[in-house]
C-alpha cells in the first residue's frame, strides 16, 4: 500500500455523515480513498453512532492521513453533521458522499475538470446508478444537465443526487450558506434554492454514484415530514415557481392531507415500482 501524504490545503474537503452505517461503511470509504484524483481531505462526522462504526473508521485513519475523524457530542442529524464538516474543511470544493453509497474511481477528478472549466459553476452532480441492500444493479436515475433547464424546474423537484454534489467551497463561505436544520429530510433541497442566487448549476451526463437503495431507508424516510418541509420549502420559494411545478405543489398539499400510513405506503409503492420496473433496470444481477 502506498503511504499517503496529507496536503493541509487539499483541493477537495470530502465531507460524510455517518449514523451506524457499518454494514456498507467499508465500501462507502474506499470508494473515496481509491480515486484517481488524491488532493483531498475526507472529513467523516460520525453522528454518535451506537455500531461498530467508529471502529471501521479508524481501522483506515491508521493508514491514510488524508482521513479527519469527529464525533459529534451528542446526535444531532445530517444537517448540523454536514454544518460540521463544512465549518472543519480545508478545501476549496466540497463533495458530499454517504456512508452507504459508492462512487466511482473518477468521480472527484471528473467533476473537479468540469467545475476548474466551468468558474461560474458553483455545484456539479451527476447520473447515478441505483443498488440494493446486496450491491445489486436495480436501476439508474438520470437528471437535467445544463443551467438553464436546472434553473428553470428547480421548484418542481431536488435538481441533484445529494451525494454526487461537488460545491465551490467560497461560495458557501462568502455567502454565509448552511445547510438548514430547520428544514430535516429537505435540507439539501433548500441549499440548492439558495445556491441559485450566486452561480451557474450543472450536472454530468454520466453515472459517477452507485446509490444503495434498502428498505430500511423506504420504511425510516419519516415521508410524512419530509412531505410536509418540502411544502414549507417550496412555499418560501414561490419566486421560482412554474406552471408545472405549482400543480406538482397542490398535488404535494392533498398527498399531505392523507393519513400517514397511506403516505408510507404510497412511498413503498413508489419504491417497489423503480426496483421492479424493467424501463430502468440495467445489468439486472452485476454486484459491487
């Protein structure tokens, strides 16, 4: 194994949240230490996890400096974790990873060329393909591409996987911009309204994400509050508001009205018809 050097100004400030991922932890961090691009910091914020997390975590620290491990005080959420290890990074781009997906071996060098390219672009995502529980191929999710379309629907629905997203670190600083932990299950969806406002979107028309889909995270989504702050969300930013999006809005609200059950099982549904569907599945049976 190569011996890696930390650079104290890397390029890159990895950043992952980490809650009692230990079944797919270990994959999740060397999908990151085995990029083709190596400037980077990986800052893991372990959520008070009660698993062997921590241990896994340190397991890699012993043999690559470029890891920075904390542990937050007490569990306080994804929102806060990220505002953690974005007020720690070092980097002059933030790329977001979980700790139960994978990216693939270009990701970070990929989406570094495109954002050095493109200087007015301040956040880059990517395709993903979607695995199982099992690492099993299932599907693939695709997303708008340019600016202009991304700005245009960015009201309608989340404009980027979460986890594929590559943030110019100055714009965030200089605008004062975190991620709202008033607005759990949403708040990536609410940076993106106000990242708009200092800078040009895009995605890369390729898959660079292997995104787990397990059913535990159908049945743990909490659908009924994630409904209801992207309502709140939504409302806040009728500025940006279509047509289209305004029906997919009352659509949201009379979804809202339902009992919960029916809401989660609407979301199960959901779920079941992407896992089973046969437009989207592709390599049915290819493992990670």
């Amino acid at each position: 194994m190569i011996k890696m050097i930390m650079n104290p100004e890397p390029l890159v400030s990895i950043i992952m949240p980490c809650y009692n991922a230990e079944r797919f932890l270990k994959k999740a961090i060397e999908s990151m230490l085995n990029q083709t691009f190596t400037d980077f910091e990986f800052i893991i914020i372990d959520d008070c996890s009660t698993d062997r997390s921590a241990a896994i975590i340190h397991e890699y620290i012993k043999d690559d400096p470029r890891i920075r491990y904390i542990k937050n005080d007490k569990n306080r959420g994804v929102a806060s974790s990220l505002n953690i290890g974005i007020n720690n990074s070092n980097g002059k781009f933030i790329a977001r990873m979980d700790a139960d997906d994978i990216s693939a071996p270009e990701r970070l060098k990929k989406q570094i060329e495109h954002m050095k390219n493109n200087p007015d672009c301040v956040a880059c995502g990517s395709d993903i393909i979607i695995i199982n529980e099992h690492g099993s191929i299932i599907g693939s999710r695709k997303y708008l591409y340019s600016n202009k379309t991304i700005k245009k629907n960015i009201h309608r629905a989340s404009c980027f996987a979460h986890p594929t997203v590559i943030i110019r670190a100055e714009t965030l600083r200089n605008n004062g911009l975190l991620y709202s932990i008033s607005l759990p299950w949403v708040e990536d969806f609410d940076l993106w309204f106000k990242l708009s406002e200092h800078g040009e979107f895009s995605n890369l028309e390729e898959s660079l994400l292997y995104y787990r889909l397990s059913s535990s995270s159908v049945k743990n989504s909490h659908c009924k509050e994630s409904l209801r702050n992207t309502i709140r969300l939504k409302v806040m930013n009728m500025s940006h508001a279509t047509i289209l999006s305004c029906f997919v809005l009352c659509a949201e609200i009379i979804l809202y009205l339902l009992p919960a059950w029916i809401i989660l099982f609407l979301y199960e549904m959901r779920y079941s018809s992407l896992i089973n569907s046969q437009v989207d599945i592709i390599n049915q049976g290819d493992t990670l």
